[in-house]
C-alpha cells in the first residue's frame, strides 16, 4: 500500500522536477489555513515545526519564512528532491526536507509544532500514526491539520458508491479516505483536540463531482447560507483539526 502510495505521488511531482520553475508552490502569506494555524501556534520564531506530507513544499516556505526551523517530510522522493533543489537555489537553510512517513515521525527529534494540510487522511492503521505523532510533539507542543471530513453519511455513501464510477471522477491516491470521526477519537486519546468549520462546503461537492462544476455559483450560495447553522457545519467536507 505504501508503496504504492508512493509511486503515485512520485508521478504527480516528477513533471514539476523537469520545470525549475514549478519546482514547488509558492505560498500565499495570507493564505487563511496558515494564519489559522499560525494562531493555534502561538510564537514560531527559532522553534521546530514538521511539516507532515509536505507535498510541493508551500507551507514549509511560510512557516520557515516565519522563522521557524521546518522539517519537510514526504513520502514521496521526487517532492522532497524538488523542495531540496528550490531551497539551495534560494539559500533557504532553516528547511531540512527529508523521506519519510508519517507513521515514522517518532524517528524524528520531538518538535514544538506540527502541521499538516490533507494528510491525515491518507494514512493507515490511524490509530498507531496517532500514538506516533503524540511520541513526536515536545511536551506542551502543538499541532494543525486542515481536513477533509466524513462526518456526514450521505456524502460517505456517494464517495462509496458514486465516486469513480460511469462519468464521476475520482482523484487522489487508491486508498485515502475522508477523516472520519473515529480517526479524531484516536487523536482524543492522546491530545486535547478541537475541530473547526471554517467554511461549509457540500453542495460545492455535489457540483464538482456529479455536474463537472456547472452547478459551482449556486452550490456556494447555498453553502454559505447552510454555514450559519451551527449544527450543520460539522457537515462540511472541510475542517480544522487543533491539538494541543
């Protein structure tokens, strides 16, 4: 499966490996999940923060540009070759781009924070990741994730059964899923953790992946109109994941 896994995120990032100038993501510095994760954060400057899947390399360039000493992990070579290649030719040296899974973060010295942007729910068995990850944290340590979410059972039940099939598409890697509770009850054993809704996005969903996107406008409208009933938010196919 890991291998696997690997492989296919070596094919989305070789083509950016043979373009020195898509080499990585630029960031955004008022991207809202960074600032987000900057607040839970607190003071970053001369601490350690793991940037977990650190895919092409947008969040570890902010958060070091921030001052903090980023270790970059991906499971995927050619993605930790690119950002290592950007980083020597912009005399970036507090980011430390290395292999890695995360099931092995334990490997890694503890760090003061961890981040990580649609991550978690591509890995398996979750429950051993989330012992790993609280080995991982220093004491009073922190951690930020910006996810998707399998709250709601009718968007469960599409993916299940509709995704991937006749004219709907189906991206990412074979075997992710979306975060489902359970998963963030494993991380309750080890962290004190709060979730988010910083948008509502389901009908948006619907649009994308059964009227390719030809039903975009209105969709938003009508998220934006569900989003302010708190009761509904949980069922945002988008959410924040703090730990402390």
């Amino acid at each position: 499966m890991q291998q696997q896994a690997q492989e296919f995120w070596d094919g989305i990032f070789q083509d950016r490996g043979n373009d020195e100038t898509r080499l990585v993501d630029v960031p955004d510095p008022k991207n809202p999940v960074y600032m987000r994760a900057l607040k839970h954060f607190g003071d970053i400057r001369g601490k350690t923060l793991v940037d977990l899947g650190c895919g092409a390399g947008a969040a570890s360039l902010f958060f070091a540009s921030m001052g903090a000493n980023v270790v970059s992990i991906d499971l995927s070579p050619v993605a930790v070759d690119n950002l290592k290649r950007y980083c020597a030719q912009h005399h970036i040296d507090n980011i430390s781009p290395r292999v890695l899974s995360a099931q092995d973060i334990a490997l890694l010295e503890p760090s003061d924070f961890v981040f990580g942007a649609m991550i978690l729910h591509h890995i398996e068995p979750f429950s051993e990741f989330a012992a790993a990850l609280r080995r991982a944290i220093k004491l009073g340590g922190r951690a930020f994730f910006w996810e998707n979410n399998a709250t709601s059972n009718m968007m469960m039940w599409f993916r299940n059964h509709v995704i991937g099939k006749l004219w709907v598409p189906k991206y990412g890697d074979p075997d992710e899923s979306p975060l489902a509770p359970y998963e963030i009850d494993h991380l309750r054993r080890h962290f004190d953790v709060e979730t988010e809704y910083p948008e509502m996005v389901f009908m948006l969903m619907a649009s994308r992946y059964l009227l390719r996107g030809r039903f975009d406008h209105r969709a938003v409208r009508i998220d934006q109109y569900l989003y302010r009933y708190p009761s509904i938010r949980k069922y945002s196919y988008r959410q924040f994941v703090c730990l402390s």
